[in-house]
C-alpha cells in the first residue's frame, strides 16, 4: 500500500515550470502556501502510476504581480502571473509504491519528468514519518554507518553507504565548536566495530587521544626525549627515518633554492646518496632492486657517509698546470648545503628523522611498519587497533606538511604495489588539513609536496583503495583540487562567507539554497549531501562513545572558581623537555 494517498484537495499547487531538476509550483491559495517551508519535502505526482517524485523546497515567492512583466513571458514563465505565489522545487529522488516484492521504495534518480499542471503536495505529519521510515529501511540495506537521527524526524536513522564514502572521499567542516570533531569521533566509532576496520587518523593537535579501547591504536611521532630510548612501534612511538624521504622532501629540506649554486647542491646531494644507498645493496642478494634502482628507492643509507662526501668534494683541490694543485670544479660552492645538513643533522627536533633507533635502518622495518599501518584490524598481531591514530603534536610545524604526506605517501605507494586481490582499503583522516594541504602553497616548498600527494591520492587513491577525509575548519583555506574529488560533504556551522562560499560551490546546483543554513546549524547539526547519502538533509549527530579532547574551555565559569588552577612550573618543563610524556 502506498505511504502515499493523497486528495486531490490536499494539493499546494501545480506545476508551471520545468527546469531539468527543478520544478516552479504555483500556489493559488494563501492560507497553503504559509504551511510550506524552505528545506522541507514535497511530492509531486508522476505522469507514471505508483511513483512521486521526491523534491526539497528551495524557494518561496509571493509578491504583487506586475502587468508590465508580461511582456517577459515568453524568457520567464513566472512573469506572466498576476500574482506570483510560487514554491521552488529541486527533484531528489522517486518513491515507487511497488517494485517487484518490495512497497515503497526510494530511488535517487528521476525515473520520469515532471508534467506541467501536475499536483504538488507538502510532506508532513504522519506521511513524512512514514516517508522516513522507508529512508531508514532503504539506507540501511546497503553498507551501513549510523551518523545520528535526520532533523525532520527524529526517530528515523540517518544511515550513510559505508563504500561511498570512503570511495568517493568526504570532507568534514565546521567552524571551531559547532561539533567537528565530535563528528569525526563518531564516524570512528561506527568503523571500529567492524572486524577489518582500517583507518588512519592524522591527529594534528593529540586531541583524538580519549579514544581509548582496544579497537584503536595510539602512536605519536617521536619527540625529543626519545632519542636514544630505542622506543619503537611496540611502545606507541613512530619514527620516520630520513632514507624514507623522496628525492623533491630531501631537496626541500637541505638546498636552499634561493642560492646560485643550488642546481649542483641539487646533483650532488643526489649523486651522494645514490651512491650511498648503492652500497648498503648486497649484487647477490639485491640484484632484482639495483637493476631498477632510483633516488627515491626506499633503501637504508649511511647518511653520516654523505655528509662526508659533501665535505670532500666541498674542499676538493685537483691537479693543476705545472705540478700545482688547484680548486676542485666544486670547492666551496657547496658550503650552505653543508651547513643546513648539519643544522638539520643535530636538531633535537628532528631525532625522529635523523636519529633513529638502530633496528629503523635494517633493510626488513619497512615491512614492518608498512604492515602496522596498512595492515586491517584482523592482521595485526595482537588483533587489535584497526584505527590508527598518529599523534603529530611535537612535530615542529615547518616540517608537518613533509612528515604527514610522508606517511600519506607510503600508504598510497604500497596500495599501488599490492595485487589488486591482496589489497586491503585503508581511509586516511587528515584532521586540520589545511595544515598540510593548503590552497596557496608555497612554490619549491614542503608545501608543494605535501599538496602534490593529497592531490594524487584524491584523483587516484579509489583505484588502489585509498580514500581520504578531509577534516578542517576553514575548507576556504584547503586546496581545492583536494575538495573537487570530495563527493560526500558533512557540513556543520560555518559562520565565515569565505568557508560558506567553497561548500556551496561543492553542493549540487540544484541544491544551491541547502548552503544558506550553514551558518544558523545548531552544535551537532550537519547538512549533509553526497553519493553516501540517500537524502541530502539535515542531521542531528548522535553522541561517539569516547569524546575528544577539543571541548571549548569556559571561560567565565573557570575565572568564577574559587580555588586556583595553575599548571604554568609543568608546562616550562614540558616546553624545556620538549615532550609532554
């Protein structure tokens, strides 16, 4: 039986104009057109018998008609009305009464077009129950991820496809407090049941470390006070050793572009390593590596060797005319590349890279911690952290766009190399991403690498069963080749015009006036449009079971305390340590 019987007394209006999925409903009584709101749903009658059509209310117009405005009939259908009381209309979907077995089925296509002087009816009271519970029950055949409840009725489920939107990658916005990463919890949540959950969450500020249970997995990059602890994966801490970064991050780091001599600073460097990692290949054992071998070949090398070699040409003095020695073709062109190796060499900051424990430069760790990161749920040893999550918070912040894509870049690079029957799909949450894939990059830039990856993993990483969530506050500052591939977009309060402006152009045309409820969303409101969604809509997101660590501080009701707080004698020692642990 269909949910939906209307009267023909019940009718808003009828149909004047078509537009391919917009409709223009003409409402002739009053009294009708008071009761029908923006953003809400509608049906209207279908010229084949058991569907409706399914639209959402875009726009009202009433105003006094214009006789001159006639004259425009003929561009616009809605200039020839003496009075012009009208309800825009965008066409989401079709309700079929009856398919095969099945009553009342939703569809997201339009499976006939609209007919001028067709019924149009408001969607309310126990019909739009009724219509909800078929959402509920559709959504929730396919791969289901339980976000919260739909604003419009709070006992109908809002189900996301899981495939989706992992497939087709998702953004994730909203300004500070409006429940960004309350939602993101959420969405963790719901994977972390699952038996080959695997995900990587890059936790930019440590605020997703309440998310503690066996299901997930804590590491954090390894901060000053680790060098020489020989703290491994095992202890929750990640190095990133320097012979995992590719030929562009190395020239990022050690040639200073601006320099004269920077092309043979370039040459050099990447004639010296070369040949460094060269020599760590055994003929016998490695002969399949160094018949393809490259710079960017992930092989450990002895970078104190280079350092060396360097300095040697550096200094180099070569025979001369009459017996006499005389400057070598490189002798002290290569002194700032030198320095800034040292500098980088020596930094504390940066032990994680170029210090590493020693079991970090064997040949056998790369498999090692590839498959920790890569590795689903059920493949770990321990059965347990099918959700990774990588603790970047002492990581100095001229160098996180490098070290985040670095990580990206493996993960994507062993995807692309595995058999497609022996690849296990991994999602990657790039929290505060605007961090380390920024609209304006910096040209020659760590930047420009770390945004040169995203960019390839967003057009890419469906192939090789990559996806992405990208995760900010400020989408206006996120590169927006990154946003282009985003086909799903959670979307919580955003209160800045420029934010505002880069979601709507991400929302289809049709849904153009969707946008303008950004900034009036609730705390844990989010509109939510995309492939993994069966109705474009407003959702109350339900509560994660471990909350972040991001809740707004109080202000007035901690100066209203009567007793102290003061932390400043731990947190000198911190900075001074350089860890928090």
């Amino acid at each position: 039986m269909s949910i939906l019987d209307f009267k023909d007394d019940e009718s808003l209006g009828k149909i004047i104009a078509v537009d391919t999925a917009t409709v223009t409903v003409r409402v002739d009584e009053l009294e009708r057109l008071k009761r029908i709101q923006v953003n809400r749903l509608t049906a209207i009658r279908s010229s084949k018998a058991g569907q409706h059509l399914i639209g959402i209310v875009s726009r009202i117009t009433r105003k006094a008609g214009d006789e001159t405005a006639i004259d425009g009939a003929e561009e616009d259908p809605e200039a020839a009305l003496p009075e012009n009381n009208l309800v825009r209309v965008a066409l989401i979907g079709t309700l079929v009464d009856k398919e095969g077995l099945k009553e009342n089925v939703f569809k997201r296509t339009l499976e006939t077009v609209p007919e001028i002087d067709a019924d149009c009816f408001a969607l309310e009271g126990q019909r739009l129950t009724d219509f909800m519970q078929v959402i509920w029950q559709v959504s929730g055949d396919g791969p289901q991820l339980d976000l919260g409840r739909y604003a419009l009725d709070e006992d109908a489920r809002a189900f996301l496809n899981g495939n989706r939107l992992f497939q087709r990658h998702a953004i994730v916005v909203g300004s500070t407090g409006s429940g960004k990463s309350y939602t993101t919890a959420r969405l963790l949540d719901q994977i972390a049941g699952l038996p080959q959950a695997n995900v990587i969450l890059f936790d930019i500020h440590g605020e997703y470390q309440t998310l503690d249970s066996e299901e997930f997995r804590h590491l954090r990059i390894a901060g000053p006070g680790d060098i020489g602890q020989d703290r491994q994966m095992a202890d929750g801490v990640l190095h990133l050793p320097f012979w995992l970064l590719g030929y562009e991050a190395l020239v990022a780091l050690f040639v200073d572009r601006s320099d004269q001599n920077a092309p043979n600073q370039a040459m050099l460097m990447t004639r010296c390593i070369t040949d460094a990692k060269r020599a760590m290949l055994d003929p016998a054992k490695h002969a399949d590596i160094l018949a393809n071998f490259t710079i960017d070949s992930p092989v450990p090398f002895d970078i104190d060797g280079v350092h060396k070699q360097l300095s040697d040409l550096n200094e180099q003095m070569v025979p001369g005319a009459n017996n006499k020695e005389k400057q070598g073709p490189y002798f002290d062109k290569l002194s700032r590349l030198i320095a800034r190796f040292e500098a980088k060499r020596n930094d504390r900051r940066l032990g994680f890279i170029f210090q590493p424990p020693a079991a970090c430069m064997d040949m056998d760790w790369l498999s090692e911690v590839t498959h920790f990161l890569i590795g689903g749920r059920g493949s770990q040893a321990d059965g347990k952290g099918g959700i990774k999550i990588i603790n970047f918070s002492e990581v100095p912040s001229d160098i996180l766009p490098l070290m985040v894509s670095l990580i990206a870049r493996l993960i994507f690079t062993v995807s692309q190399w595995t058999p497609p029957d022996n690849r296990h799909p991994i999602a990657l949450f790039c929290d505060e991403a605007h961090l380390y894939i920024p609209e304006r990059a910096s040209s020659e830039s760590a930047d420009e690498i770390s945004v040169g990856i995203f960019e390839r993993i967003a057009k890419e990483g469906r192939k090789y069963g990559v996806g992405l969530v990208v995760i900010s506050q400020r989408p206006s500052e996120v590169n927006r080749t990154v946003l282009s591939q985003c086909n799903n977009v959670i979307a919580m309060r955003l209160t800045n015009g420029d934010d505002q402006s880069v979601i709507k152009r991400l929302l289809p045309d049709s849904l153009g006036g969707f946008g303008d409820l950004l900034p009036v969303l609730d705390i844990g409101e989010a509109l939510v449009v995309g492939d993994a969604s069966l109705l474009p809509t407003r959702v109350v997101v339900s509560e994660p079971r471990f909350k972040p660590n991001s809740a707004t501080v109080n202000f007035w009701d901690r100066w209203s305390d009567a007793a102290p707080v003061a932390g400043t004698e731990d947190a000198v020692l911190s900075w001074r340590r350089q860890s928090n642990h």
